[in-house]
C-alpha cells in the first residue's frame, strides 16, 4: 500500500492526551467551548494516531471520521481513513474515500494505485486495471504500480503483456517476492516447465 503520510507533529503520549480531554476520549461535546477548530482537529488527530500504533484501527477509524465531520476538507484524516478501512476489507467505504481524494489529487498517484487494491480485492479487476493504467501515466517507474499492473493482467489472462509488467516489475526492484511469484503463476498457465524451473 502507498502512503503519503508524513510526520504529524510531535504526537503527544497517551498520558498527556489523557491529561488534556479528561479521559481517554470524551465525545466531542464533552471538549471545552472554547477549544478552537483547529486545535480540536489536532487533538482528534493524535488521539487518532496514538490509537493506530496501538493496533486500535476501529478506534482511529472513529477518530478520523470525527476530524472529517469537523472538518471536511481535511484531506490527511480522508487518507488515513482511507488505508485503516483497506486494512479492515471495508471495501467499499476504502473506495468512496479513496475516489474522494483522487476527485481532490488527481495528480497524486499513489491515490489511484491504493484504489486499484481496492478493486482488486473486490475482484473487479478491469476497473483495477484502469486505475493502474492512469497511475502509470503518472508515475511510469513505480515498481509498486507496474507489478499490480502485472499482477491484474495476470488475473484478466492477458498473459503476453502481464509477463512483459512482471518482467519489468523485477527489474525494477529485484526483491520483490510477489513479482516472482506472479512471474510464477504465468508461467504455469501457460504449462511452461523451464519458466517455472528459473523463476
């Protein structure tokens, strides 16, 4: 999975959050009046990311959708919601956000490359393709982008042009273990012995 995420500020510890809302986690109208807008978003954002380190994603899926209802245009708690819900196999949630923020970055690769996972495990792998294909056209070298395109051909029995993805995939990055398993997979359906022998 790609991620944009950068560093959020220093995140305070659970402690010191505890200190600031009371409890770990009051609802929203419990937070002083005075409180601004954004010091609550930023307040709901660490909470939301000291949840996720702590393997609490139900929790953090929370807290984003908290950040967005306060702030829709927040487009970082979109992302993150985004990546927990593709973790959770809440798929179609994973793609409304997912085609939210592609509306929002269009530009931004790694956002259609995401959604094509999406896709994928929907099994809806000619919709996959096409994001993959629009996530080449932005970023031709990705090794992540041009092994889900091999992958996805693979998938569809377009084995011609998965095997040239998959070979150019490895070449890219020459450690990739699901290239060489795709590569694998290829090779057995087309009942090649050799191929299987040298991958």
């Amino acid at each position: 999975i790609w991620n944009s995420r950068k560093t959020f500020g220093r995140l305070l510890s659970l402690s010191i959050l505890s200190a600031i809302f009371g409890i770990a986690f009051p609802a929203i109208g419990q937070i002083s009046a005075k409180t601004s807008k954004s010091e609550l978003v930023r307040r709901i954002l660490t909470f939301a990311s000291t949840m996720e380190k702590n393997g609490k994603t139900g929790e953090a899926i929370i807290a984003y959708s908290d950040v967005i209802k306060i702030d829709p245009d927040n487009l970082f708690a979109y992302e993150q919601r985004a990546l927990l819900l593709l973790k959770e196999s809440k798929l179609e949630d994973a793609f409304n956000d997912y085609s939210f923020l592609i509306k929002r970055r269009p530009k931004e690769f790694g956002l259609w490359f995401n959604r094509s996972l999406v896709l994928r495990r929907m099994k809806k792998f000619r919709e996959a393709l096409s994001d993959l294909d629009q996530a080449e056209r932005l970023n031709s070298t990705s090794p992540l982008v041009i092994r889900g395109k091999g992958l996805v051909l693979l998938e569809l029995n377009e084995l011609d042009d998965a095997r040239r993805y998959l070979d150019k995939a490895i070449e890219l990055d020459p450690r990739s273990s699901s290239a060489y398993v795709g590569k694998s997979v290829y090779c057995f359906k087309i009942f090649d012995t050799e191929c299987i022998l040298v991958n």
